[in-house]
C-alpha cells in the first residue's frame, strides 16, 4: 500500500489515534510543528479536498471546531490553533491524502515553530519523540471525553 495515512485507516500501520467517525480520522503529527499537532485525516483515499465525497466535506469544519475546543481544554497554555490545509502537492501537501492540520500555538512560540518547519524532518531521537506523542495522545483522549 503506497498511501501511509490509508495504511493507517486499514489497520496496517501504527498511529497515536485520538478520535475515529465514519468519516475522519484524528492523529498526532509525527513530525509535529508544535506539541499537540493533530491531524485530521480522511478516511477514504481522497488526494484533494475536492475528492471528498459531500457527507466528509461538510463534515470536516464541525470535527475541526470539536476537536479545537478538545485542544483548548487540555492545555490552559493554547492560545490559538492554525488550521491548514495543503490542498496539493504544488500546495506542500507531502503525503497524497487529503488532511487538515491543526496547530496548537502558544503565545511568543513563532521562533521555536519556524525552527521546527526547518528541521522536522531531520533525524531525530525517536524513542523520546514516541514517548511524548504516547503522553499527548492520552492527555487529548482525557479532553475528549470530558468535551463529549
């Protein structure tokens, strides 16, 4: 299977799931920008936002509201979310599959995340990096339920 995030909606490759409809999907990042990066992440292969069947499309909006209030709520430290969506790979979409970040921001963090974006991809210490995505999956799985 070519597509890593339809490897995950099948079952085949691991991920720290916060949240699953029929429509969606919510992830951590992997190579997070900012602590909490989540991921919404369609379930049916969809390469642009236009490939989405209308049910998810207008769906979409409503699980990232829910899932902003979710972010709000486990940590007192958020004091804004970026949403982002690359809609093609002209638009910096590396992964073929339609999904739309969300970004948690803190007050003065523009630095740290622009030093992120520069180095997200390199190698990194990952046994530290599973360990605190392990940690905010569960923190946000906390937010969830106490937000339903």
């Amino acid at each position: 299977m070519s597509c890593v995030f339809c490897a995950i909606a099948d079952g085949h490759l691991p991920a720290h799931t916060i949240h699953e409809d029929e429509h969606f999907l919510v992830l951590l990042d992997i190579f997070p920008l900012r602590p909490a990066h989540l991921l919404i992440v369609a379930r049916g292969h969809a390469p642009f936002l236009a490939d989405l069947p209308n049910p998810a499309r207008d769906a979409l909006l409503a699980l990232a509201a829910r899932m902003s209030r979710v972010l709000y709520a486990s940590d007192p430290g958020v004091q804004g979310i970026n949403l982002l969506l690359n809609d093609g790979p002209v638009a910096n979409q590396h992964v073929p599959h339609l999904h739309l970040h969300l970004l948690p921001r803190r007050r003065g963090d523009l630095m740290a995340l622009c030093w992120r974006i520069l180095t997200r991809f390199l190698p990194q210490a990952r046994r530290r990096l599973d360990a605190r995505l392990a940690r905010e999956a569960e923190m946000l799985r906390s937010a969830l339920q106490r937000e339903s």
